[in-house]
C-alpha cells in the first residue's frame, strides 16, 4: 500500500470531481461535478474537491475561483477539498517506490528519441506506443543523465478487465498498453500517476468522468492493482452542441466548451434550472422533467445513465427556467432580481412579480421588464414612431388624464372602470382598444411590451402615471 494522505473514510461512497484550472468552468465538466456529487449524497458519501494543477504553466487562479464560485452557485458543495501541486513530493515518493518494487523503471530517452520511435510506428502503420528502450537498461550506464519513470506493464499477455457502471465491460490486452509515464524528467508527475496516488490515497469508491478518459483507464487499472485499491468506474457519454435554430441559433453554434456556468447566470438562468437542465442531458426518471436537488439526489442512479451522447438543448433550458420561475417563491425572486437591477421598494417589486414572471424566462429579462415601471430611461424607437408622433395620440392620452381622474385605483372595481374607460376612448376616436393601450403603454412603459397596463399604474401609483402621460404629450407637441 502506497498511502500519503491521512484523511481516510471507509465503509462509504466517496466520489471526487476533479478539475483543471487551465480552462473556464462550462457545462460538461460542470456535469460530471453534479453526477459525482448525487452520486456521493444519495449514499450518504463524501464528496471530494480535487484540483488538477501540476501543469504549472497552464493553471490559472481565476480560473479555480471560477469552478469553485460555479460549484457554490450550482448548490454543489465538497466535503474536503486539496491541490494537486501540494502533493508533488508524494507522488515522487511512490514513483521511486515503485522502481525498487520492480513495478517501474527510469526512462533515459530524449524527447527526440520518442519522436523518432513514434514516427517509426506511423510509418508501419501501427499503434505507436513506446517500444520499452529502457525497460531492461542498466541503470548505471545512465548515471547522471536525466530521467522519467515509466511504469513496468507485465510482460505476460492477459486481458485488463473491468465492468463499467454505464458502458459495461470493457476488455484491453496488455499487449496494446505501452510502458506509461508516471514521472517526468523534471520532477512533475503525469495526470495517471497522480490521479491513481491521490484516488487511492483518499479511498475513492467511484470514479464518474467523460467518455474521453476511457483510454487512461487500464493503464489505470494496472497501476491502481500496484496500489491496492481499485475504485468502480462509470465512464458518462460526451454531451454535443445544441442543434437549436431560430431565436437561439447563436447560442446554439457554441461548443459545450465555450457554454459557461458564469455566462448562464450572467445571462439570469437559475441555478434550480441549470442543474436541471444538467442532469437531464443523458438520465432521466420515467417522463418526470422537473427535479429539485433534493429529488435529484433521491433519485439519481449512475446505473440510469445513458450509454448514448446527450445534446445540449437551449429550449429545453429556458422551458426549464420559466418554469422554476413559476415555482419559486416571489419573495425569492426578488431577491435574486437584485443581482440584475437596482430595487429601493422590494413591496412594489413584489407586487408586480406575479404579472411579469409568467411572460418572461429569465431573471435578465424579469428585470429588463420591471424597471421602466420605475423609471422610463429611453422610449421605444419602433412604439414611438408608430404610437407617439401625431395629433390623435395626444387627445388620446389627454382623454386618459380625464378619465383616470375619475378612477380609484385601489377600489374593487378599479380594473373593470379602466377597461371600460379604453373601450370608450377607442370608440370615440374609432381606434381598436389595442391602439389604445399600446399609446397608453408607451406614454406609462415606454415599452411595446409590458406588464398589464392596469398593474403597472397601480404599482407607480395614478399620479406619476398621469405625470408621465404629460411627458409624452410634451413630447408630442415637440416632435
């Protein structure tokens, strides 16, 4: 047994995510974090935050605050968590261990030497894969010269075999595993060695990752055998781009790569939905579509995942969102709208949430709708062009400023008083009540789109909608 670490749990689930902070945090790295932690909870596991970062050039500060920050705002917490590039001296340590075991060996070929071996194999048209050089040298011949460690794969052709959770069994000969890499001449160990060490180290009992590090898995296997634990595998099918047109066709030619956790909740998508959206993209529960993290971790079986690619669905995530818009509370919502616009009356805000939330999809736009109730920044170009230039628009609104005179708008009958009196207004100058509204809603919203008109007065109050109706008659007469 090769064990550096002290922190050790036995007898339960233990799964990590294990990120590398040479890139930003996007949503098929943020799955596999989610699909590794329902997996850890719903077994009353610990779940472990490991960082990739022995590539010293490449990993990034900003890029770990990112992937922590995106954990936090998904919900997913770690247990534990700890730095690859803190436990470079261990990683060392067993890859000489090995050596005097007999289970590796030091490597003296030049990277030249590996590139002329590789394009050799190429020529012959074979696999190419490192042809042992070193494997029986004598290490006193090359004292003094710099070396990697590569681990020694038995020279005896079997099959390396495991049962993997989602793909299921999955045989490799020996014969087609080089003699891999642990350490490098500098010092710095690869992502096998370091990855087998800290998996064994910290008693992981499933391993969930992308498709994409099957390839690493028996070379793996047979260094994990050397170790003495051996953790279960569940390898999860790559998501692909969204094929979306239309309104989203944008966002749809982005790469899964590029669809960032930060940008989605720039762009006001709830956590509640995005984690949704996440573990929807290859396992589902019957016909069941919405699930709280709660639920999900209830739920959840790596066993139910799909052996097939999942598509990013853009439609899908802003179904979602509209939907948990719905189910929160409105209080919640308001306090989420803070991150999206400035709120001094959070009482009028929340009075107009239920109007608005049930025509919007995201907190941007919830936003972008509530705050010319408050304040008109800019008028519409096309609304004022169509509903705020000629001599009919401002009797029209001076006809309003009469008849609102006359309503109580806190009164039981207010709402149906105000639709009579548009009715009235529109027969008197033979328009369609909607010409109507649509000169109110710009004089009041100074937007073609709003909340109903009725509620957006009764938010602002009747005064300051008179007070604006006046700014618009003004600048009626100026045009």
């Amino acid at each position: 047994m090769y064990i550096g670490a002290t922190l050790l749990f036995f007898l339960m689930v233990i799964t990590r995510f294990a990120p590398s902070p040479t890139g930003r945090f996007h949503v098929g790295v943020a799955r596999t974090a989610l699909f590794s932690y329902l997996w850890a909870k719903k077994n009353s596991g610990k779940f472990i935050l490991r960082i990739d970062d022995t590539d010293k050039e490449r990993s990034k500060k900003e890029y770990e605050d990112e992937i922590k920050e995106g954990l936090k705002f998904l919900g997913i917490e770690w247990d534990f968590e700890f730095r690859q590039s803190e436990r470079i001296k261990i990683y060392q340590k067993i890859a000489f261990q090995l050596i005097k075991d007999g289970y590796a060996y030091k490597c003296y070929c030049t990277p030249e030497e590996l590139e002329r071996y590789r394009e050799e194999a190429l020529r012959k048209k074979i696999s190419p894969k490192y042809p042992g050089i070193c494997r029986n040298k004598k290490q006193e011949d090359n004292e003094g010269k710099p070396f990697a460690i590569r681990f020694r794969v038995p020279e005896e052709e079997f099959e390396v075999e495991f049962e993997d959770i989602v793909l299921g069994k999955i045989k490799v000969k020996t014969t087609d595993i080089e003699d891999f890499a642990l350490l490098r001449s500098d010092g710095t160990p690869t992502y096998n060695l370091a990855s087998c060490v800290d998996d064994a180290d910290f008693k992981i009992t499933h391993i969930i990752r992308g498709a994409d590090h099957i390839s690493n898995t028996p070379k793996q296997i047979l260094l994990f055998k050397v170790l003495g634990h051996i953790p279960q595998f569940a390898h999860i099918p790559l998501v692909l781009p969204d094929e979306g047109k239309g309104k989203i066709s944008k966002r749809a030619e982005k790469e899964i790569s590029e669809i960032y956790i930060s940008e989605l909740k720039k762009d006001g998508f709830l956590k509640e939905a995005i984690v949704n959206h996440l573990a929807r993209l290859g396992w589902s529960y019957g016909d069941k579509e919405i699930f709280s993290i709660d639920e999900l971790i209830k739920l959840f079986d790596i066993k139910d995942i799909n052996r097939s690619p999942a598509r990013y669905n853009f439609d899908k995530l802003y179904w979602l969102n509209s939907e948990w818009m719905r189910i929160l509370d409105d209080t919640e919502l308001v306090q989420r709208l803070k991150d999206f616009m400035d709120i001094k009356d959070e009482n009028k805000v929340l009075s107009i949430i239920p109007q608005v939330k049930v025509r919007v999809k995201t907190l941007k736009e919830m936003a972008e709708m509530i705050q010319p109730i408050f304040e008109i920044t800019k008028y519409d170009d096309e609304g004022k062009e169509k509903f705020l230039r000629n001599e009919k628009a401002k009797k029209i609104l001076e006809e309003v400023i009469q008849e609102l005179e006359n309503i109580k708008i806190e009164s039981e009958n207010a709402k149906a008083e105000f639709d009579k009196m548009m009715k009235s207004i529109a027969e008197k100058y033979g328009e369609k009540v909607v010409f109507v509204a649509q000169v109110m809603r710009m004089a009041i919203y100074g937007k073609l789109v709003s909340p109903p008109l009725f509620d957006v007065i009764k938010v602002i109050g009747k005064e300051k909608a008179i007070e604006r109706i006046n700014s618009a008659i003004k600048l009626i007469e100026c045009q």
